[in-house]
C-alpha cells in the first residue's frame, strides 16, 4: 500500500517555467513544484544530497498529491489510468551520464519540445540560459555539483502514460534539499 505524503503544489512565478508552459508543443505535459509539509518525510527521500532512487518511485511518484496533479493537468478522462496500483514495473530512475548536466536536459526540452516540435523563438544559447537561471534560482546558487540532486528515467512507470495514443517519454525529478521539494517534469515526445 502506499504511504500517504503530505505535499503542497507550490506555484511559482519563474521565467523558464512561464516560457516553457508557453511554449510547449504537446499537451502531454506536466511540470510542478513540490513541497514536502514534513521534514521527515523528505529525509526518507533525500539526505545529504544522497536520493533514494526506491523510495522517491514508491513514496513519491506515487502518492496521491502527484497522480493528483497529473489528473488536474493532463487527463481528463477516467480516472483508472490515475492509480497507484497501476504503476508498470519498478521505476527505472538513472542519474545523469557523465557529460550530461540538469541544464542542458532543460534547455533541450524548452528548445526542441516533442518530436522537434517547439513554439520556442529563441536560439539554443537562450533556451541554456534560461535553463541555468532556473537552476540558479532553484537551488539558491547553494549547490557545486547540481546533476548529484537530479533523477531522470526515459520510460512509463504508470499504466495511464499509455493511455490511448500517447506516452509520457521522460520523466526529470529535481531535488532541492534547501526548500524541501521536488520539481517534476514528464513530458511526451508523441502526438
């Protein structure tokens, strides 16, 4: 069974986000903030910049207040799809690969969308700085080695990712240890 976490959907006013949500092309597309209301919860999640690739798949993903978000946001359709007890099989969270940083991940996401498909005007460069001055903001400028609070997995750890047609192709988690919150990022790359 899983555990009931206490999280809140942080709004926020941050420009890559504002931009991103602009211009995105697919409706796929899910990008929040949350905050954990107990600090004990987090923990079991992230401690000293270590994250518990199990736990945040278990406890997190699949808690009530994330398949929440993903129903207000995406589908609107029955709710079956929106199930803890739907989830595919273990979530396959990876760190980054070498060579590989939070920054860029974000700014290919703003700069190419879905299948190539952006309304984005800007260049790549634009799309990098935008991706860095979020970072900057997020993580307070605390954090030297950024990707160690960065999770990302390429495949569908719920049933309803497949719904119809489309596919959640990329999930990014960030882990910001000083705020006590996770960014989630899922997005897909079908029409």
């Amino acid at each position: 069974m899983t555990k009931v976490m206490n999280l809140q959907v942080v709004e926020t006013d941050i420009e890559y986000v504002r931009i991103l949500n602009d211009n995105f092309s697919s409706e796929l597309f899910v990008f929040t903030c949350f905050r954990f209301e107990n600090v004990e919860e987090f923990l079991t999640i992230c401690s000293e910049g270590e994250i518990s690739r199990s736990e945040i798949g278990r406890s997190f993903l699949l808690s009530k207040p994330v398949l929440d978000q993903f129903q207000q946001e995406v589908y609107s359709g029955p709710s079956q799809y929106v199930s803890a007890d739907a989830l595919v099989l273990e979530v396959d969270l990876q760190r980054l690969d070498a060579g590989k940083n939070i920054e860029s991940i974000l700014a290919d996401v703003l700069f190419y969308g879905g299948l190539g498909n952006t309304d984005f005007q800007g260049s790549y460069d634009s799309a990098l700085q935008l991706a860095t001055s979020f970072c900057e903001k997020i993580f307070e400028g605390v954090y030297t080695q950024r990707n160690a609070y960065c999770l990302r997995t390429l495949s569908p750890w719920n049933t309803w990712f497949m719904a119809g047609p489309y596919t959640f192709s990329e999930t990014v988690l960030l882990t910001v240890e000083k705020t006590k919150s996770i960014w989630l990022l899922a997005y897909s790359t079908s029409d």
